[in-house]
C-alpha cells in the first residue's frame, strides 16, 4: 500500500488501483483523504476476467477495497523531493543547517552547523540547573547517550552545544553527536522527520556513514514521526550493509508501517519476526489489532487476535477483546464477534454493555446464529435488563434463519406472558417464512395448540399471522377452521386483524393484487360466489357480537365482496357508512365502485362516486379512459335507436360531460 504523501503528490495524475475483487481501475486521481478513500475521474474499469470494460466520468474507492496502487516513476521521484523539501523546512531546533558560512568540509564549520541556539535570554539552561559543566568528556557523553534514549531534546542538544563549543569536539570526528541527535527526535512533542533527513544529510557532507546503531535510533524515530520514503532508505543501507536488524528496530518497523497504513507490511513484518524466533510484544499485538480494527480490516484482526491468543504467556488485555467485538458487531462481522463472545464473554472475562449486546444480538440475527442470541438474553437478563420488541424480534428472526418456527413462536408466547403483546410488525418475517410453504402455517397452528396445551399464553397476532399465511396461500377454508380454534386458544378473542385477514380471503384476488388500478372487464364480470359473501356477512355479525370495532380496511374489503354479488347494494351501503366515517376507500375500490355502476347503467351514482374520488385527490386516469369508452358506445347504440333518452340517459350525459372536461383538462395541461 502506498503512503498518503506519494497519492497527495499524484493528485491530477494517472493512476492503477487493483480492488481486492480482482477488478482493475484506470484513471486520473482527484482527491484522496486520510483513509486512503479515493477519487477518480475519467475511469476505465476491467473485470476480474478482463473480459469486460467500462468507462466512467468518475468513481469514487473505498481503501480497505484497494489490494495496490501504482503511480508513474516521475511522480514518486517528485512526492520524494517535494516530502524531504517540506521536512527540512519543519526542521527548526535539533537540525544540523544553520545561517552562516558552509565553507570547507570540518573545522569550524562543522561546528556551526551542530550547534543550535538552545535557551533566550534570560532562560536558565538545563545544563547549569544540572550542574553538567564541570563534569569530565567521557561523562558528558555517557549523560547525552542516556539523554538521548529518553528523548528529552533541548537537554540533548544543550550538550552538543557544550561539546562543541566548550570542549571542542569535532562533529566530523565524533558520530556519537549526530546519533544523539537523531535519537533525541524521537520525542513526539519536540522531534520531527525532517530533522533526521537534515541531519543525514549534514552528516553525508561530512563525508559520514549512519551506523547500525544509528540506523536502528532513525528506525525508533519513524516509529513516532512516520515517514515511508525515509524507512525505505534506511532498511536498504542496512540490507545492503548486510546489518541484522535487533528486535527493538524490527518492533519499531512495524509501528512505524502501521501509522503509515501500510497493513500488508506490517502483517508480512510480524510474520517473519515470528518465523525468526523474534519475541513480539503484547503492547505491539495490541497495537495493531487496534489499527486494523479502526481501518475496518476486521478479517486481519481477527487473524492477529487468534495468533496472539495462541501465545499462551502473553497477558490478555481486556480492552482490546472489548473493542474487537465493538468494532466486529457494529460492522456485522459474524465469525469475529462469534471468537470474542465464546473466548471472553461466556467465561465471564468480559461483561459487555448492553448497547454492545444489542449489536452482536443484531449480528446473531443476520448470521441465523441461535445459540449466540440466546447467550445473549442471558447476559442481558443477568443484568435485569427490560428487554423490548427490538430485543425479541431479532431473537425470532434468528431461529426462523435456522427453519425453527417452533421457537421462534415460542419467543412470542414469552413475549404475551411478560405483558408485552407482539403486533403484526413483530410477525412480519415469521408471515413471509409461513407463506413460503403450504405446509408450515399447518405446523405453526400445531405448536399453539401445543403451548396452549402446556398452560402456556398464546398471542392472538400469532394465530393472525398463521390465518395471513393461509389466505395468502388461498386456503380460505383452513383459515377459517383455524378462526373456529382461535377463542380456545386466545383468552383474549379475535381483533379486527383477524377479520380483516379473512376479509382478504373473501373478496377478489384482481381486486387485491392491484390495489391502484381498477379492475379489468372479464375480472369485474364474475360474480363472487354465494358462500364467499355469506361468509363475509357472517364475519361482519361477528364482530357486531363481540364489539370488535371495523376499521378503514374492514369497510374496504366488505365494499369488494359484496361489488362481485347480483346485487351490490351492500357494497354501497358499506361505502356510504365508510365515508360518513371519514375513511375513504384505496383507489382500486373507487374505481371498482365507479365500473361496477357503470356495468349496471347507474350512470347517476357512477358519476358522484368518480367525483368524490377527484374531490379527494385521487388519480383514476384509466377508469376515465374505460368509462370513455364505455360511454362511446352506448351512444353509438342511442344514435341508431328511434326512442328518446330517459333518466339515464340523462345520467349517461352528466357522466360524459363530466369525463370529458376532466380529459379535456388534461389534454389542454399537456398542450401548454
């Protein structure tokens, strides 16, 4: 993966990504942010085949999608210069460079360029208050060796000053002052990589070579203050010089590719310090899990959580496994959240809060992982936590993940006994799983009868939802057998869901397949049959007897049955009671209402029935275009007959003209 300083430096240039799909993309790079996320435009896309191509003003990628980048060699070459150009502006106190002569190579000069002023005037420096001015040489630089480890930089470069200038120590002669303040950079308030790269480069003119051990203090700083171009140099002076790195250098690689986002490098690097015997540490493992946990790299996490989890000797850290199956579960991810729960939650390492547990509950649910969800109730309800329809809903779309309707339904028992009713949202999937088959609303039926059996409550939404599936399934005669059970098994009895389900039974299915569109003219021609509106009258008188109260979907249904009976007075009766409700029926049955009267020449109440629909707002465009027609050719008809128009007729005309001002007042709307 390539550094945010090489992709800033070839923003307006050409550019390859390959995704991890295998697929391909050219194009020029606009934007990049600090995720790596990027912008192209003018984008040619290849298949992971490369069969096929495609072309795209722009695209925008996501980083963790992206398996590698490459960028023309002139724009690498510029980011490096434009990187070391910028560093050696922010290099500012701890750097070699100073104002003045740079004249011959050594002697003073050198000594110029070490020096830095170090206090203002006035400022007390930390060598008096340390009383280091009278100390020896040799022990002036055993304290700078010290100095420099810990990184306090302003005593650090006190020192130097003292050596050079005091005790007249030759930079060109003693690398140890170029080591110590290079290590002395390390410091993540006062350091910087720039710094470095001006030493490096003073200590080049000087005609010095960066030792092992000065190559491992560059490493240490890179660790703090990331810089790709730098690292990479250093470990080729070293491969080159045949140098083993020591552990502490490669632990500091490895941090250093980690801020710098390059997860590959850095998983590649801990591999081979394993495979090398070398220890890593438990900080480190840590580290890293953290970063890729934070980049959304989660499969890689879990792979290094599992490694290090092996390492028997390393001490666990709470808050790692914690924000693992934060990260995990927020982002579904089903196998990482599975390892965290079984390692720390069900042995009781780690007691995750309610809102964590809320998201594995979510993750179980997607991953139809029963077992998970129900562990974590027992967590939750350890904890006396109230639980609500969220809760359950989850837990019964697990179970039906894993085809097991009878816990599932199960669920919405427990659900009624803790006085929290399910409704016909909590059932929505256990309904779409029932449909499925003709088979499973019988077997839904027959484990309510077994839990009613048991003394346990039965919800009445789960004895509706099983009606729902048989209706759909155009079983009206079952559904009404499992109404006949429904006031043994319910002690609260049938709601207007449960009517309005068998409702849908008995009206017509063109009707309810299409509820925006009126019906076609051989659908509107069959009558419903006797026993179906029979019925439908039955289950009005029934919820008469037991106050269940209609609602706008009651009336609307009623109004469909009676429309395909010989005479459809009670579908207009129901209308009228329907509207001095203030409901209005869904546009399907006004234009079932207007076609039906028209087939009947009630040309009259047609006309009022389509005006109320215009007066609510409706749209019934192709009713117009139908009762058009319709209109036509019954003219056709009076123009050939020799009598003279009665009343309906009369009504005929007030239809027509009312049509045609509404088609004309459309057309004319169009023509403007």
């Amino acid at each position: 993966m390539l550094p945010l300083g090489l992709l800033t430096a070839a923003q307006g240039n050409p550019i390859l990504v390959e995704l991890k799909s295998g697929e391909t993309i050219n194009g020029h790079l606009v934007n990049c942010d600090t995720y790596m996320n990027l912008t192209l435009k003018e984008v040619v896309t290849t298949s992971a085949d490369g069969k096929h191509f495609f072309r795209l003003s722009e695209t925008y990628i996501r980083g963790n999608n992206i398996k590698f980048l490459r960028v023309p060699d002139e724009t690498i070459d510029r980011a490096k210069d434009q990187q070391q150009s910028q560093q050696a502006a922010r290099g500012g106190r701890g750097g070699m460079q100073q104002r003045g002569d740079h004249g011959g190579r050594g002697g003073d000069r050198g000594r110029d360029e070490i020096i830095q002023p170090t206090a203002k005037s006035g400022r007390r420096r930390l060598v008096e208050d340390q009383n280091l001015r009278d100390k020896d040489t040799l022990a002036l630089y055993g304290v700078l060796r010290r100095t420099a480890t810990l990184g306090v930089t302003k005593l650090v470069e006190e020192l130097v000053e003292l050596l050079i200038k005091d005790r007249r120590e030759k930079p060109s002669e003693s690398p140890e002052l170029y080591h110590a303040l290079i290590e002395a950079n390390a410091n993540h308030e006062h350091g910087s990589a720039g710094r470095v790269v001006t030493l490096l480069e003073e200590m080049q003119r000087e005609g010095l070579e960066p030792s092992d051990r000065t190559c491992d203090a560059i490493l240490k700083v890179l660790a703090v203050h990331p810089d790709y171009v730098l690292r990479a140099a250093v470990l080729e002076h070293l491969r080159v010089l045949w140098a083993d790195l020591p552990a502490d250098a490669h632990r500091n690689v490895v941090v250093g590719m980690l801020r710098d986002r390059q997860y590959e490098m850095a998983l590649d690097r801990l591999d081979s310090m394993q495979s090398a015997g070398i220890r890593v540490e438990p900080w480190l493992w840590d580290m890293a899990i953290y970063v890729l946990c934070e980049a959304d790299e989660i499969d890689e996490a879990l792979a290094l959580l599992k490694k290090r989890d092996a390492l028997a000797e390393l001490s666990y850290e709470p808050s790692v496994w914690a924000y693992v199956l934060d990260t995990a579960s927020r982002a579904f991810h089903y196998n990482a959240t599975l390892y965290v729960w079984r390692k720390r939650v069900e042995p009781g390492y780690l007691n995750p809060a309610s809102g964590l547990c809320l998201n594995v509950l979510c993750t179980a649910a997607r991953a139809g992982d029963p077992v998970l969800a129900t562990d974590v109730f027992r967590v939750l309800g350890n904890r006396a936590t109230v639980f609500e329809h969220q809760h359950y809903e989850m837990l019964i779309d697990t179970y039906l993940a894993t085809d097991d309707v009878k816990t599932a339904i199960s669920i919405l028992s427990v659900m009624e006994g803790a006085k929290m009713a399910p409704d016909a949202a909590t059932t929505r999937n256990l309904f779409k799983h029932l449909r499925a088959d003709a088979s499973r609303p019988h077997a839904a039926l027959a484990v309510l009868q077994s839990l009613h059996e048991a003394g346990k409550p039965v919800p009445v939404a789960a004895v509706n939802v099983v009606l729902e599936a048989l209706v759909h399934l155009m079983d009206l005669a079952g559904a009404l057998d499992v109404y006949k059970t429904l006031h043994t098994l319910c002690a609260r009895g049938p709601t207007v869901a449960t009517f309005n389900a068998l409702l849908r039974g008995c009206s017509s299915d063109a009707s309810e397949a299409d509820a925006d569109e009126p019906l076609d003219a051989d659908a509107a021609d069959q009558d419903l049959t006797s026993d179906k509106k029979a019925t439908a009258m039955f289950l009005a008188a029934e919820m008469r007897a037991l106050a269940v109260a209609p609602d706008a979907v009651t009336y609307d249904r009623l109004i469909l049955v009676c429309l395909r009976a010989p005479d459809c007075e009670d579908a207009l009766r129901y209308y009228a009671e329907m509207r001095s409700r203030g409901w209005l029926p869904r546009p399907g049955t006004f234009a079932a209402v207007v076609k039906r009267l028209a087939r009947d020449a009630d040309f009259e109440r047609a006309a009022e029935v389509l005006a109320q629909a215009r007066d609510a707002g409706l749209e019934l465009a192709r009713t117009e275009r139908w009762l058009e027609q319709v209109l036509w050719r019954r003219r056709r008809r009076d123009e050939a007959a020799e009598a003279g128009a009665g009343a309906g007729a009369e009504g005929e005309g007030r239809l027509a003209g009312f049509v045609r001002e509404r088609l004309g007042a459309r057309a004319l709307g169009r023509g403007m």
